[in-house]
C-alpha cells in the first residue's frame, strides 16, 4: 500500500476526524512501562476520542508475539523493532515516517533507522548502561589505610578496578558488604545483563578495530579474553557462590545493591526508579564505564544507544497509519506524554520537546555528564546479534562457566560459531 504521510506532521486539528476513521494499536516491548502506556493510551481517548489499545509482550517474547498478532485481522498499527536485525525481518511492514513530528523532532535524526531514503524506524528512548556504584560503600573503602585507589577518578581501566574489586573483596567485612559486585543472576529478568550488555563490549572493541558497521556474518572474538577477564571478576567478587548463581534474579541484584551488599551493579540509566523505590537517594549511586582491558579504554564512556524503534504498519489503514502518527505526535508534544516517558517509565528521551524537561534521575545525570567529557561512548552493537537463540546460547554457556561445569571454550564456541550459524540461519533463501 503506498501512502502519503505528509499530514502525519501537521498541525490540524484532525483528531475528531482521525477518531471517525482510525485507531491505534500499540504492541509495546517493555514490560516495566505496561501500565504507564495503558494509563497514556486512556489519557489520549479521553481527551481525543480515538481508540488506543495497548498490548504488551512477555519478557523475551516479544519477536513471537509480533509474528503472531501481525497475522491477525487487527495487527497492531505501531509496533517496535531493535535495530537493524529486528528490521530485516519487518521491512515490508514498515512504512516511510520522514514527514511524522516524531521524527522532525528528533535532536539528532542520524539516530533514526533508515533504509536509503527511507525513515523506517524512530527511537524514542536513549539508553546508557555502566557499572553503577554505591559511592558511601567507595569513599569507605578509599579511606581505608593501603586501598587500591583514593578516588573514582582512578579507576579508568580494568586492572585499577579489579585492584580496587578483589582489595574490597577480602575486606568486605571491614566494609560491611557481602562482595564487591551484585550476584550475576541467570534468570530471564537478570541473564540479559551479561549475554547481550556484557557481551556488546567484546563486539563493541572488535567492530572498531574492523570498521564494521554492518551486520558481519561472522566474527572473530578477539576481545573474548578481555570478555572472560570481566566476567571472572563478576563471578570471583561477588555476593554468592558461583553454584547459586542459576537462582539469583534481578531483583536479587537490585535488593543487593539498594541495601548496601555489594558497591558495583551493572545496569543502566532504567534501573533508577527501582533502586529508588527500595530505598536508595540520588546522592549515594553514580556510574562508571564498563572496563575489560582495551589498551585505550580510558578514553572510552559509558555504552549509550537505542534498541527501541517505533515502526508505523505500512499493511495498516491510511486511517489507521495516520492516527497513529498522530497518537505519537501527542505522546511526544503533549505535557501529559512528556511526563509520562520522562518521569513515569524514566526514559531518556531523544527529542527536542523535552529540553524542558529537568531529571532526578542521577544515572541519566552520569550519562549526560559522560557525554560532555569528551569520551567516546560505547555504542550498542548487540542489535547485530544475529538471533534471540544466539543471545540464550550464550547465556547458558556463560552460566555453565560460571557454574563449574563448563569451560571457557564452550563460551567461545557460542559466541563465534554459533554467530555465524545462527546469522546463516536467519539468511537461508
């Protein structure tokens, strides 16, 4: 169906029209903004009239979902894709947004998903992750007589970290922690963490020494040993026994971390509003880079990027396409969609209109502040990993190391051998 979406960016008041003919079905792909997209979608019919129904997947299912509902009578009209992987498998159902507000608001458009001319996806939320840490736990254990470092400014590279790591690890007791970083938990809330976060730093130094810039078919793991290096130092200087780790969660990290067991946690700028919730103030967590032993890392930032693309349906409606354009247009211009992404769901919004918008968040404040130093962020190349299957492979060669009951190698093999299978796969004619 070809279309013009030309009106998509006007200003006519076009919604009691929209209303007549068109309706938005939004198939969402964060679990933790359920309710908050419910309560916007209900604001929006409230206040406009038109239809808005909001599904959401299931944690990791999302991919399955979508190739379900799109083969309904009533698929979704807005639906998201990850990155340039998700795309190749949706590109005959995404329609142009080059004349949509959400895209002419974009700060910076390079950031918006493009096939050739073509605006095929906008990223509404920009991420960072890092290793987040309890600065009252640090300025204890800097104080200490023969500490490893006397301020964060001195940990810029791996071996200053695990100094600091494996010294905080054997005087846990003097700090009152259970170990220096948050239990590495494998379940689907947590494992995600180390397979796809962790795991994008390898890829991350390889892809830069190699000028890819495009979803290789295969990859070499040249950084695999920095990647183990790390690793190692997640599972030796942690809260719990590398036996246990299978039945840690996320929630078990994040109580950890919020109740002051452990000084280093590894998420990112959305794991604010939980840490807040269990107690924790702005004033005591900040967040540093991931380090694993690049010779030039200290010149590298934190990793800040986007797998959350909104794909308009082009198989939907003109009406619908239309209304949903619209929809979007309200989320991001609107007060009540402003606070909604920027307060309720905590999202780092890449979009002019939310200059105004001023963040408690003291992660996205370590972002901000990140990308003014004059680092070179860490840019997210996990949305090349080539399947979901690669990505579990992955993880569970991970834990099987962690465990004891695997080597190394079979990490190896599911990261290198396994890229290319699963990317052979995905390009069978």
């Amino acid at each position: 169906m070809s279309i013009s979406m030309a009106a998509y960016g006007s200003d006519t008041n076009s919604n009691a029209e929209v209303g007549d003919n068109g309706k938005v079905y939004y198939l969402n792909f964060k679990p933790k903004a359920a309710d908050q997209w419910k309560d916007l979608a209900q604001a929006y019919t409230d206040e406009t009239g038109v239809e808005v129904t909001v599904e959401t997947a299931a944690s990791n299912t999302y991919e399955q979902q979508l190739k379900s509902e799109m083969a309904k009578s009533n698929a979704p009209t807005l639906f998201q894709v990850n990155g340039p992987v998700g795309y190749a498998n949706w590109k005959d159902y995404t329609a142009d947004m080059s004349d949509t507000e959400v895209y002419k608001q974009l700060q910076n458009p390079d950031v918006a998903l493009k096939d050739g001319d073509k605006v095929v996806g906008v990223p509404y939320v920009m991420e960072t992750y890092g290793l987040i840490y309890n600065k009252d736990i640090l300025n204890k254990y800097f104080a200490l007589d023969g500490a490893k470092a006397t301020s964060m400014d001195e940990i810029d590279n791996f071996d200053t970290l695990k100094a600091v790591a494996d010294d905080m690890q054997s005087r846990k007791d003097e700090l009152g922690i259970k170990g220096a970083f948050t239990s590495a938990g494998f379940d689907s809330s947590s494992d995600w963490r180390f397979k796809t976060h962790l795991a994008n730093l390898p890829l991350y130094y390889e892809f830069k020494d190699d000028n890819v810039t495009e979803q290789p078919a295969k990859i070499k793991g040249t950084y695999l040993p920095n990647y183990k290096k790390i690793f190692d130092l997640y599972i030796t200087d942690s809260t719990t026994e590398p036996t246990q780790l299978s039945a840690k969660t996320g929630d078990d990290a994040n109580s950890e971390f919020a109740l002051g067991e452990a000084a280093f946690y590894q998420n990112g700028t959305w794991a604010w509003t939980n840490l807040q919730n269990a107690g924790m103030t702005a004033e005591q967590v900040g967040m540093m880079p991931i380090y694993i032993g690049d010779p030039d890392e200290q010149d590298e930032g934190l990793a800040t990027g986007s797998e959350n693309y909104w794909c308009i349906n082009s198989k939907a409606s003109e009406a619908d396409q239309k209304a949903t354009a619209e929809f979007l247009k309200w989320v991001i211009t609107s007060d009540t969609g402003k606070e909604a992404l920027s307060t309720e769901m905590g999202f780092t919004t890449p979009f002019k209109t939310f200059d105004d918008i001023k963040t408690d968040n003291p992660l996205v404040a370590a972002a901000v502040a990140d990308q003014k130093s004059g680092k070179t962020q860490v840019s997210w190349n996990f949305t090349m990993m080539p399947s979901e299957q690669w990505k579990n492979d992955l993880g569970n060669a991970l834990l099987e190391y962690a465990q004891g009951t695997q080597s190394w190698d079979a990490v190896k093999t599911a990261f290198v051998d396994g890229w290319a299978k699963e990317y052979s796969a995905a390009h069978a004619s």
